[in-house]
C-alpha cells in the first residue's frame, strides 16, 4: 500500500476560509483527519496553492476525442486530458442526436459511469429549441415529450444526471417534473421562454441554467426573459463558461452579484479540441472549425462550444476577472458536487472525503493534480 502523503507548506483552501502554510494527509484514496502518520512521506508544496479537484458539470470531450460520438478509448483520452488540467469529476455531455442513437450513446456512458470514470450524463438537446439551437443539428431537435425523456433516461440505467431542454416547448413543464421526480437535475438552457415561462419551469423543479447568458434571449428592461428569472430564484444555479469568448467580465461579474458565489458553477462546455489544438472537428453531426482556441459552425457560425479546461477558468477568475479565489473554488468544486449529490465524498477538502486536490502555482497556473490520492500530475516545488 502507498505510503500516507503529508501535503505541507501550501495555502490551502478549506471549506472554513483560506489557511496559510496548511497540511492536508492523504492516506489511500481519501483525505484523512490532523495528527502525525509515521512512515509518511511529506511534499512541500510551500509557495503554491492547494484546492479541491475540480468539477465540471458540462464538457463535450477534450484531447481530440468526442464523448458523443468517440469509441470507449476515445471517451477515456478526453477524460484523461480534462484530467491533466484540474478535472478529477467530469459528468459528460452529448449533443444532440437521434433517439436511437443517444440511447446507444447513454448505453456506452453509463458503462464508464459505472468503472467510476464519469460523475454521469448530461443530455444537451434533443429537446431544445431551434430558435437558440446554437450548435446542435436543427433536423434532429424535438419537443421534449417525457415519454420520450424517460426513454433517455431509462437508457441511461440511472447515470443521467441532467438534461438541457427549452420548458416552453410543448411538454417541456412535464418533462421538467419527471426529471425532478427521478432526481435528474432539470437544466434550463438552448431556450427561447420568457421570463413568466423560465419561473413556471423553476416552480416546476428546474435547478440549474444552462450556461446563463449563452443560447438564451438577452436581458431586457420591459421583457427581463430567462437571465433575471434564474439569476433572482434561489433555488437556481447558474452554468458559466469563462473562456473569455462566451461572456463579458463584466457579465460574468454580475451574474456572480446576483447569484452569489453559492450559486455558480464553472463549467467548461468543451470540445473535443479542449487540451489539443485548431482545425476541423465535428460536434455530433455539425462541421467546426477552431481557429485561436474559439470554436465556431463552419456553417453559420455560431459558437460551438468551448477549448477551455477548468484551470483556464479559474485563472481567468482570478486573474483578468478579480474575483476571490474562495469564490471561484466554490463555483469549480463544492458547487458542482453539492448540484451531483457528491458533496459527501468531493468538492472541498476535508477528511474523509476523496483525495481529489489541485496544486497551482502563485501566478494560479496548474503545478499538480491529485486524483483518488493518486498523482495526475506529478507536484513541481515552487
Ligand atoms: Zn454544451
């Protein structure tokens, strides 16, 4: 058995507050109480920060790899590639596609739900709506009938963790319900509704925005729409991409005021071109192209998910968006767990809990991931 890891020398961001030259013990794969473990081998992370692993509610694929359509291995590379940047829990998302074919897909992710690969799935589209479809294949789009949403999830065998769909399509309040009655997180998002129609689907059991502000109408002062009903309810938390392309700082900052920093979540909303480079991709049946980081339709245009890794994303929080590094760790960690029902094993770093912890350095670049008390990425000294 390895040896327990003392982990000393780092500020280390707790559940309680930020602590200065901190000592987190990892013994096996979890996180274990203070006092002085013999035969331990300690790792001076002195200079550098320590936070929980991140959690990414939204990602697409990574390293070149789809999880829509890649082959199991594929599915694994990008797995492995979020990994490397910070992502120790990843729920992997489709696009849409025809039924048939995303139950297949549900078939093969569930399987790698079931090894302890992935949190589980979220199903973005087909039950969305064409006049927001972003990047998602108009032809296949449908109104989301529940008979036809329990099929996914059935498919699935419990895995399915949330589902992106428009509520004002015919349907959409009903499906809503079943999915809060089958503990699946009913996500608002690819929407056209307004606001009186986003608060209904909140009454409803929707708990979560599909990346806010993207793929939705704008705020405006006589028609308020999706933005202001989810941002003002309580019960809500709102996806983010900050990747610098989807969202003003200044948007980003606003939604944080309003919804606090215990109702954000970072989410990367990935490609496969995420942890890999520019060129041709496809996104289910769509052609992109990435061009810089930024992918875009090569059709139309639209922005077609994301390159972003969740270290990127909280860099960029801090850095260039000047938000407190306690808040953007909540919003990449204890937020997203707490929404999965994972808080009990991740999302912030306490004993007990999975030794799932990231190492960066001052300037908040990635110096070191944890996963399961095993190293991703080996820790550099400062
Ligand atoms: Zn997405």
């Amino acid at each position: 058995m390895a040896p327990t890891k003392v982990l000393t020398g780092a500020r280390v961001v707790l559940p309680t507050g930020t602590v200065d030259d901190g000592r987190v013990i990892v013994d096996g794969t979890r996180i274990a109480a203070g006092g002085s473990p013999a035969n331990a081998e300690t790792i001076d992370l002195s200079g550098h920060w320590l936070l929980p692993g991140f959690v990414d509610l939204h990602n697409h694929g990574g390293g070149g790899a789809s999880f829509t359509s890649g082959t199991v291995d594929d599915v694994l590379r990008g797995i492995r590639t979020h990994r490397l940047h910070g992502t120790t829990t990843l729920v992997a998302s489709t696009v849409t596609g025809d039924m048939d074919f995303l139950s297949r897909r549900a078939g093969l992710l569930s399987e790698l739900a079931e090894q302890g690969e992935i949190a589980g799935i979220h199903f973005e589209g087909p039950f969305i709506s064409p006049c927001r479809k972003g990047a998602h294949s108009e032809r296949l789009l449908r109104d989301p009938d529940p008979a036809e949403v329990r099929k996914l999830l059935d498919a699935a065998r419990g895995h399915a963790k949330m589902v992106t769909l428009a509520t004002e399509l015919p349907g959409g309040i009903d499906s809503v319900r079943l999915l809060a009655e089958h503990g699946v997180i009913a996500a608002v998002g690819h929407t056209d509704a307004t606001y009186e129609q986003t608060v209904q689907a909140i009454e409803a059991g929707a708990t979560v925005a599909t990346h806010l502000f993207n793929a939705m109408p704008p705020l405006g002062h006589r028609a308020p729409g999706p933005i202001t009903a989810l941002l003002e309810d309580e019960r809500v938390t709102v996806e983010l991409i900050n990747d610098g392309t989807h969202l003003h700082p200044a948007a980003l900052r606003l939604a944080f005021h309003h919804a606090g920093a215990g109702r954000v979540a970072f989410i990367t909303d990935a490609m496969d071109a995420a942890g890999f480079g520019d060129g041709r991709y496809m996104l289910g049946p769509l052609e992109v192209e990435v061009a810089d980081g930024v992918a875009r339709l090569v059709e139309g245009g639209s922005i077609a998910g994301s390159t972003l890794t969740l270290d990127r994303a909280l860099q960029r929080a801090v850095t260039v968006d000047g938000l407190p590094v306690e808040d953007a760790v909540a919003a990449l960690s204890a937020n997203p767990a707490r929404l999965l029902g994972m808080d009990d094993r991740i999302g912030s770093l306490e004993p007990g809990k999975d030794a799932d912890l990231v190492v960066l350095d001052a300037d908040f670049a990635l110096r070191g991931v944890m996963r399961r008390g095993e190293w991703v990425v080996d820790p550099q000294p400062a």
